[in-house]
C-alpha cells in the first residue's frame, strides 16, 4: 500500500478521531502538517493499521 495525500487529507477529514490524533502529533513533536500526516499514516493506516479498509475504500 502506497502513501497518498490527497486519500490521507479525506480520511482525515472524515475521521474525528484521526483529526483529534493529528493535532496531538503536530503539537507533541512540533511537525509540520505534512510531516504529521505520513506519521499518522505509518501508524494508523499502514501495515494492517485500523484505518487501513477506510484508506484504501478512498481510493475506489
């Protein structure tokens, strides 16, 4: 499975608690936007992450 951020960007929007998930990231390790998305994605989404149907539902 292949990072996207266009696909991330509306799982996140649809997801309250992966928006709640991605502030706490920005915050506790000063990243930028971006930079909190692929860390969210490594370990929410990828390699069989909760979100992963979710992700990949985006993408049909």
């Amino acid at each position: 499975m292949k990072y996207h951020n266009e696909q991330m960007n509306k799982l996140v929007k649809n997801t309250p608690a992966l928006q709640k998930e991605l502030k706490s990231i920005m915050k506790q390790m000063s990243l930028e936007r971006h930079l909190a998305l692929k860390a969210l994605y490594h370990s929410e989404v990828a390699d069989g992450g909760p979100y992963q149907t979710d992700y990949q539902d985006l993408n049909k």
